[in-house]
C-alpha cells in the first residue's frame, strides 16, 4: 500500500485548503489515480489496522440491496449512524424515512434502479437489477465493455441521505494464458473521498467484490483501480495523516473464500466467517484520530 501512503503525503504537502459541507474544511487535491495487482495480495491497509469486518458488512448491504442501517448497527457497526439520524434525516428533507434509513442510495440503486414507466398511464416505475444484470452480462459476453454498474440517479439524489462518493464501478475480463483462465480485473470512481477514513475501506469493499465476483464467475482476481475526484484529507485529520506517514507499509495480507459460490443467493448469503483474512499484520490505531466527519 505504498501508493496509498504516497497519495496522502500528495494531499499534505501539495493539497488546496477550501470549505466544505461539514464546517470542519479540507485539504484536497483532484483528479488521482491508484491500481493494485489482487494476486500480490489483499490491499488493506497496513500503516493502521483497517477492521475488514467492516468493510465485508457494508458490502454485503450494499449488494443486497439494503437501505436501513440499523441492520449493521445490530452487527455493532455504526459508520452509518451518523449520516441517517432523525436530525441528518430532517435537515435533508428526508422527514419520511425512518431513522436508520439511506432511502435511495448506493445498494438500493444497484439493485432496484428507477427508470421512468414505458406507459404513461401506469403509476409505476421499470427497475433494473444492475449487479445480476452485470453478472449474467460477465458471464455471457466476458470480454465486453460494458460491464458498468452506477449508484449515480440525478432524478433521485433527494431521496438519499447521502448521494454517492464511490458512484461508479466497471468490470473487464482478460485472458491470462499462463493460468489457462480469465482475470477479473475492476475500478470503481470516487467524486468525493475522505482519505484516512474512508478511502482503506473502500479499496477493501471492491477488492472483497473482485474476489467474490471472480469465484463466482470462474475467473481469478486481477486488477483494481481507483479513480479519484476531489480527494482530499479534512483539517482535523491533519495530525493523523503526520502519524500515519511515519509509518513504513508492511506486507499485504492474503484473502480466502472458503465458501463455493454457484448462484447470485450463494453470493448474496455470504458470512463474515466464510472469509478468511491471512497474515495481516498492522499497525496498531494511530493516537490522533478524530471523530469522522458527517
């Protein structure tokens, strides 16, 4: 995860200071890229101790087309809890959701997309199941181009708590000759990415998809690529990001699945214990962290 520390070093020592939503202010840079090679090892974060549970979670939710969150928070994960309060909620205009609800972001819109009904006089919408709809097209046509999938709907962004930071994601098969097999290799895009905090678990959450997609699908993991926009580090994480950079990467850690994956529900059932995290040897929590902005 050298680039990783690299691109936090970027935003430091190189970063515009601006405003933003929170009121706590930022650091950023726009417009960078990171790519990991999955076969030399599972990209967490080794500079401090990234909880994959988390990750594999959030996940879960996401390609199960969750949107209550109190879900996770029953599995003690609360990096939600923030973002869908009664009080965030409200100030959103969001007054009828129930605490504890997304309402249209991430998962819902790769699940249950909303296009506008074909027949005018039906009160009703045509949906679209993007992530089978992209497995079957992986598994029909491998080496096409448009293995997309995007959580991005400008006709419902009101109805998030949060419209999407990692927005985008896309698929891409290669032949590998030498294993007699195809590659998984995917990216996704980021239009805004709180670096220290959520970046690690991001990278996480789309390799832990290359993994379980390729075991599905009967590639092996590839590549993975990150597209970032405005990527940036907020002025409290400062202190962090000079702790963190003290830090010299340690080795990456491997990732097994030991679970076979034949169908979407097999996916779709996976557990935190049929993921097998191996050799991942940290740093422990850096000393200056702050709350996570909301």
């Amino acid at each position: 995860m050298k680039n990783f520390i690299e691109l936090l070093s970027d935003i430091r020592d190189n970063g515009v200071d601006k405003p933003d939503r929170t009121g706590i202010g930022s650091r950023a840079v726009f417009g960078r890229m990171l790519r990991w090679d999955l076969s030399n090892g599972f990209p967490l974060q080794t500079t401090r101790r990234v909880p994959l549970r988390i990750a594999f979670e959030e996940t879960m939710f996401f390609l199960r087309g969750q949107s209550q969150t109190k879900l996770l928070e029953e599995k003690n994960i609360n990096i939600w809890k923030g973002n869908t309060s009664r009080e965030f909620l409200d100030k959103r205009g969001l007054t009828y959701l129930q605490e504890g609800d997304m309402g249209r972001g991430y998962g819902v819109q790769w699940r249950d997309w909303h296009s506008p009904a074909k027949d005018p006089i039906r009160d009703e919408y045509d949906t679209t199941d993007q992530i089978a709809d992209l497995l079957k097209g992986l598994k029909d046509d491998p080496y096409g181009r448009r293995h997309v999938v995007t959580g991005w709907n400008p006709g419902e962004l009101d109805q998030m708590a949060l419209p999407p930071c990692h927005m985008l994601h896309m698929y891409s098969v290669e032949a590998d000759f030498n294993v007699g097999m195809g590659k998984l290799n995917n990216s996704f895009v980021m239009r805004s990415n709180d670096v220290p905090y959520g970046l690690p678990f991001n990278i996480a959450s789309y390799a832990l998809i290359n993994h379980i997609f390729a075991k599905y699908l009967g590639f092996i993991p590839g590549e993975l690529v990150y597209f970032g926009w405005d990527v940036h580090v907020y002025q409290n994480q400062l202190e962090m990001v000079n702790e963190i950079l003290e830090r010299t990467p340690r080795a990456l850690p491997t990732l097994r699945i030991n679970k076979d994956l034949t169908t979407f529900d097999d996916i779709l059932a996976l557990q935190w214990e049929d993921i097998e995290l191996i050799g991942y040897d940290p740093y422990p929590d850096v000393k200056n962290k702050p709350e996570m902005a909301v």
